[in-house]
C-alpha cells in the first residue's frame, strides 16, 4: 500500500490487500417531524456496519491533470452490511441486512477532462442479496455477469449520481443501452434505457430521478 | 457526529493478475422482470464497492498516513525501539504512542490516547490500538505491508463532531 499522495486526496498506484473485520459508523441524528420537517431537540444514534472475513481487494487511483481514474475490485469474497435505525418517539428500531460476494467484480470511474464527464464501468460476477435495502419484493440472493461495452456517462445535467446518458451494459446476455435527452432537472431530463433480452424481446424505460427507484426498477421487482 | 469504530486488518499482497477469475455460472437473465433487476444490481454493486473501498482501504491508509506524518515530524524510527516507545502529544489534548514491537518484522505498535486534532472545522477524537507492517525501517516508509486496526479486545475508534454543534448533527 503505497503512501503516495495527490493533490486531490487520493493515493497512487494500485494496492492488493486482503481484508478482514468491521467498521461501525454511527451517526448521531435527531428525528423529524414528518409534518414540519423540524429536527427534534434529541438525537440519536444510526449505526451501519460493514464487516468481510476475508476480502480480496485491489485497486488503484491515476490522475493526469485534471482527469483521473479510480479503479476498485472485489476479486473474491464476501461483503455484509447492517443498518439499524433507533427506536425513536415515533418510530420503531428496524434492522436491514444486505451482502454481496464478487468474483473478478470490479468498477472504474474515469473523469475525462476533455469532455468534463463522469463515466463508471462494472465488470465480474456478482452473487447478493439487497432486498431488504432495495425494496424488489424478492426472495435470496441473485447472481449476474456483468460486461461493460461502453462506459456509462454521467449526465451533468441531472442532481443525481447514477444518471446515464451514454453507455452499454451487458448483464447475462441481455444488452441495456443508456442515453438521456434533455438538460433541466424536473423540466426536460428524461434518462432513457433500452434493454433487450435475447429471445424475449426489447423494453424500454424511462427515468427521471434516481434509477434505482424508477420505472426500470419496478420492471426488476418480484412482486407488486 | 460521526464515529467510526474499526477492527481492520489489511494485508497487502504481491500475487499477480492474471487469467479469467470467473466464470459463467448465473442463472441468465431471460426474462425481462430478471433483466432489470441485473442492471439494478450492476449500479448497486457499483456503489457499494466504492464504498468497500472507501471504508476498509482508504480510511484505513488515510489513518496511518496521518499517524506516520506525525511520528516522522516529532521522532525517529531507532528512537521508537525504546522498550515503552514514544509518546507524542496531540495537537489539542490526548497521545499517540508508538513503539517497534518486532524489528525483525518492523512492526509498528500505534495507541492512540484520546488524541484530539481540528480539522476543516470537525474535531476528531481517536482512541484505540493499531499495528502497522513498514516496508523500510523509517518512519517515512513509501508504502506499508500491512495496517490493522484495533485489536482481539479493543476497537479502534474515531469520533468525529463539528466544533460547533448544530440542530442537525452533533447531538
């Protein structure tokens, strides 16, 4: 593990660990008042935490002016989180578990100057369960390959993160492609995504907030 | 606030990269109601590998950098052989101490006291054990062979507050 630093915070060169413990974050927060959005005169505490027996990680950062390239892997192993919300005045404790074990799992995120884009790849196996996180209404843990044919773009014209407006996934054997048109939040910004599945056929969906909870994500929910 | 506790140990590796580390073993996705929910899980497991990477390996290096620095300004590597170490008082109040326990395998202990530092406004508390594999028998080494952080017993701990604590967070 290289101490070398950048401007920007970040590390150089590429690391290969192997990983094993917890970390608990706890945040302290009060509670809202869900008609005044008030915060409330106590707080309390929020705690997440990330545990794996025995991670393979690598990665590595590069930076060339002002582009750069973070690159972060699970080559094998198994990662757990749990949330657990406080019992508070007006809400019970809940705890929500999720996992993920990749094999050759690995993303890269690119800033490339020239364009002043954002772009995010992911590559590998991946066996999880994230169903209690994401509500999918599904049962156990799925298992996908994925393959990036083409860097997904950031739009940099929307709030959210993982808004695409370029960019080919291949899960299994099923092809999504990602375009947007538009340039305004919540005015024009529509993210596009075209999927097909070999023998199925071709769907399309639109989004235009956070794709995790949009249209497409209810297309992939298990029950209503 | 924000609090951390850690019990981390990483251990770098030298093996090479090399070959297809997987291979076609999924159920595929033929269906369109499976399809999807592979392209949601593809920006999730993006999402949460930054995260892992975040969480286990940057704060981790970020911690003992920090440590390293420290010692590096105020100590020498032969002064740390001393059979109780160094201690170095912190920037606002608590002690970082840190002693070779294994020069044969340069290992570093580090214990932090309560050691309390300010920085960009947040006033950090760290407390708890952690041990460091150097590469080179200095405290300015370019990398580090391994960094574990708390121990079978103990948590390594950084509590994180704004100075000046808010309705919203800080409690």
């Amino acid at each position: 593990m290289a101490r070398e630093y950048e401007p920007g915070g970040n590390f150089l060169g590429r690391y290969l660990v192997e990983a094993k413990g917890f970390v608990r974050r706890v945040q302290r927060l009060p509670d809202f008042d869900a008609s005044t959005g008030e915060p409330s005169a106590e707080f309390y505490d929020f705690s997440t935490t990330f545990s794996t027996d025995g991670a393979l990680l690598t990665g590595a950062y590069t930076a060339d002016g002002t582009g750069n390239l973070l690159e972060a892997a699970l080559l094998a192993g198994k990662f757990s989180t749990r949330f657990i919300y406080p019992l508070r005045p007006t809400k019970p404790t809940r705890t929500l578990d999720m996992w993920f074990r990749g094999t050759g799992l690995s993303t890269r995120r690119a800033y490339d100057t020239a364009t002043s884009r954002y772009s995010v790849s992911i590559d590998g196996k991946v066996e999880g369960d994230f169903n209690q996180f994401f509500p999918l209404g599904c049962s156990g843990s799925d298992t996908f390959i994925f393959r990036t044919r083409a860097p997904l773009t950031l739009s940099p014209y929307s709030y959210y993160y993982e808004f695409f407006e370029g960019g080919e996934l291949v899960v299994d054997q099923a092809v999504a492609t990602f375009s947007a048109t538009g340039t305004e939040q919540y005015v024009d910004l529509v993210g596009h995504v075209l999927l097909k599945v070999p023998g199925v056929g071709t769907f399309n969906y639109d989004y235009d907030e956070y794709i995790l909870y949009g249209p497409f994500a209810d297309a992939g929910r298990c029950t209503p | 606030m924000f609090k951390p506790f850690h019990r981390i140990c990483l251990v770098a590796l030298s093996l090479s990269l090399s070959g297809a580390l997987f291979a076609a073993g999924a159920t595929p996705a033929n269906t369109e109601q499976r399809a999807a929910r592979g392209v949601n899980t593809a920006v999730v497991a993006h999402g949460q590998l930054l995260e892992v990477e975040g969480q286990f390996v940057f704060g981790s290096r970020q911690t003992i950098d920090a440590a390293l620095d420290q010692l590096n300004a105020a100590t020498t590597f032969t002064a740390l052989l001393a059979p109780g170490g160094v201690t170095l008082n912190c920037p606002e109040s608590g002690t970082l101490n840190a002693r070779i326990s294994n020069l044969w395998l340069r290992t570093l202990k580090l214990e932090w006291s309560h050691c309390v530092s300010v920085e960009f406004s947040s006033r950090n508390d760290i407390d708890g054990p952690a041990e460091v594999t150097l590469a080179e028998n200095s405290l300015a080494p370019g990398m580090v062979l391994s960094i574990r952080l708390g121990d079978l017993s103990r948590d390594h701990v950084l509590d994180s507050r704004p100075e000046t604590p808010g309705p919203w967070f800080g409690g």
